[in-house]
C-alpha cells in the first residue's frame, strides 16, 4: 500500500455479483416501477429494522419532506434540529413553511446537545411541535430523554437515521432498541444514497408504526391520490349503474407529490440489505483500527468521541483536528491527502450559518456546533476498504501532520 496510486474516496458503494443479478432481473420482467419488487423491500425492510411500517422514497430528502407532511405542519409550527447536519434535514419542515429553531450540538461528537435543548423547551416549549434528532456519523443520541422531552411538551419526534442503519440504541437498562423500530420516535428516516451503508442508487425510507401516519405518508407519496372507496367524495363518478367501483376510479383529495422508489431501486436495495449485517462488521472493524493507529496522534488528532447510547454501524469516520496546533490549515491538509489518493469530507458546516438561513434567522452563534465544525474532518470508510487502507491513510497522515 506504500505505492498506493487508486483513489480511496471517503465513503462508495460495494456492489457484487448479486446486486447486479437482482436488478437484471427487473429490467428483465413486467415491473420496473409500482410493482412487486417494492413491496419486497419495504417488508424485508420493516423486519430487519423492527418496525410495522416502512415506506420507500426516491430519496430521503423525499422522505423526510413526507414526514413533515403526515404531520400537517406548517407555517403555524416549530421544528427543532440540530445544528450539524445536512441541510436536507432544516429543509424538509422549512418546505411546508415551518420554523426550524437550531439546537447546538456536544462539541465532541456533534449529536444535538441534550442541555441546550433543555433550554430551548424552557423558554419556548409551549410553541415548538417537534423535534428532528440526528444520528450523526452512526451514534443516536439519548433518545430517552429527548422522548421525555417530547412528552413534556407535548412534541412531535422524527428521527433523522440517515447514518445509522444497522446500529441500534443502549437503552438505560442496557437493553438494545433498533435504529428504526420508532420506540422513543413517531417515524424514522434512512438513506440509501450509494455512500451510505446499503444503497438503491437514490432513495429514502420512513418507519412508523402508526397505521393512520403511514396511510398518510402512502397517499402523500403518490400524488395525494387514493383508490380506497371509503374515501370517495364524488359518488356519483366512482360507481357503474350496477353500484360497483369503477375498476379505473381514483381520486386526488390533496396535494401530494411523486415520491416513489422504483422496483429496479427496489431490488438493488433488497440484495444490499441481505448484506447489512457484512457491511456494518467491516465498518466497525475498520473504525477499531482507526481509533488504534490514531493513539499517538492524540491529542492534537483524535477520533470523535464515542457515546454510551450507541452500538453503532458507522457510516463516515469523522476525526477532531487541532489545525493551530498543528500549524497547518484543513483545506491544505486535504489537498496534500488528496494528492497521494486519500479523498476527505467535511461533515457538515452548520446549517445556520447557509446564506439561506442566514436571511431568515440573521447571525446565530452556537459555540458547540462551531468548535466541532472548525476541528472535524472525515476519512475514508467503506466496506470496500482494506486494513491496509486505514494503515496507508494514517502513515500519510501522520507525515503530513508532525506531532508536537
């Protein structure tokens, strides 16, 4: 690995054999979209994640947008979300025309920040209508005590698991609760975009296990159309003479959207959650190294911390950088890894500080989100990967970077 010359991106799909048999088996049959292979999916899906509902998405943007929906908010509500994480997740309630109200985060590990939430629900809890937790990088935060939270003030709790599919949550007892079963939450969000752990090329997932949120959640999906004859407004035109429903009858009763998964995603996304459990084994594997070789770089380089509430399968590999101790900048480091091969990220630039939001909020300062925002930067992390890719990443670091 010492000559190494391929590009090691920071996160990419692993595709084999049986992912590309099971999609040719799509484009090979009567369904490319709306058919069997979707419902598949969304069955496998909901066991493996221990909810009663899962409904696919074209993304989890789609999906999160979906649940904002199903909630009725919108210019009247409150959203709670924390600072650091995609802006995907402010945008879905900021769609609908709610307020997103930012939370500040632990500076070493970016999950919202149980205290600053606490005092935002102090001063303003009577308004707020919900909460958006992020499971960032893999780790959930105390989801007990943000569904105390909500209880209290009476909120709503949607999950953002985009990272976290295959982790679970370590309850107070000790016991695990699934990343998605929804116990402490009323739905919950995942990705399958191809960095993420299992993809469908583009898509999104939302478990509940509310029957009346996921019939809302379904026929927001496709259009705001229902064919459930109980629903049916205009009789006249649903029934034949005989009194039978018009086979072709369906009715728009609001305003949805297109927000489907195809079957071909669909069945890519089935032959990858068979391989979860592989894919997360390898993820912690590797992230194990990382934490090893990474020792003698602290304190000036160490991984985030790791949280008690959390069996994680990690979805990114985000360290804690002291650039001024180091004497170096982060976008000289990242160019100087890039040119030996070894791509980077940052995850995520507070979502406040977006121009977008900027206009709308004015200037906010959270000194969490920021210290973790300024330090933090994302290596390489895939199934794909090898021992000898972490070893190669962390020598190249450590030459790059000399320890004080």
């Amino acid at each position: 690995m010492s000559n190494k010359k391929t590009i090691i991106p920071y996160g990419r799909q692993y595709i084999d054999e049986h992912d590309i048999l099971c999609v040719n088996e799509i484009l090979n049959s009567d369904w490319l979209t709306s058919g069997p292979a979707g419902i598949n999916f969304e069955t496998n899906f909901a066991r493996r994640t221990g909810s009663r509902f899962s409904l696919s998405c074209s993304s989890a943007t789609a999906s999160l947008h979906l649940a904002v929906l199903a909630l009725g908010f919108g210019p009247k509500h409150k959203v709670i979300v924390p600072a650091i994480t995609f802006a995907a997740t402010a945008n879905a309630a900021r769609y609908t025309g709610a307020t997103v109200i930012f939370c500040d985060v632990e500076k070493d590990t970016g999950l919202i920040s149980i205290e600053h939430l606490e005092t935002i629900l102090k001063e303003d809890g009577d308004s707020i209508n919900a909460i958006f937790p992020v499971h960032l990088n893999g780790q959930a935060p105390d989801l007990e005590r943000i569904s105390f939270l909500a209880d209290k003030y009476n909120l709503f709790i949607v999950e953002d698991a985009c990272h976290a599919i295959g982790g679970s949550y370590i309850k107070k007892d000790g016991k695990k609760s699934i990343i998605g079963n929804c116990e402490f939450s009323d739905m919950t969000i995942f990705s399958l975009h191809p960095v993420k752990t299992i993809t469908s090329g583009e898509g999104g997932v939302v478990n509940t296990n509310n029957e009346e949120l996921y019939n809302r959640l379904l026929k927001l999906r496709n259009h705001g159309i229902t064919k459930n004859e109980n629903e049916f407004q205009n009789k006249e035109n649903a029934y034949s003479e005989s009194g039978m429903v018009n086979p072709w009858y369906y009715e728009q009763t609001e305003l949805g959207f297109n927000y489907r998964l195809s079957d071909i995603n669909s069945a890519l996304a089935t032959s990858q959650l068979k391989k979860l459990s592989n894919f997360c084994k390898s993820r912690k594997k590797l992230s194990k190294l990382y934490d090893a070789l990474l020792q003698p770089l602290a304190p000036e380089i160490k991984p985030i911390h790791k949280n008690t509430t959390t069996d994680p399968c990690w979805h990114i590999y985000p360290v804690l950088i002291d650039y001024k101790a180091m004497g170096i900048e982060r976008s000289e480091l990242m160019e100087k890894l890039k040119k030996r091969g070894i791509m980077t990220q940052v995850h995520y630039i507070p979502v406040y500080k977006h121009p977008y939001y900027k206009e709308i909020l004015g200037e906010l300062s959270l000194p969490n989100s920021e210290f973790y925002y300024d330090h933090v930067l994302t290596l390489p992390l895939f199934p794909g990967m090898s021992e000898d890719d972490v070893e190669y990443i962390i020598t190249k670091l450590s030459e790059l970077i000399e320890k004080k």
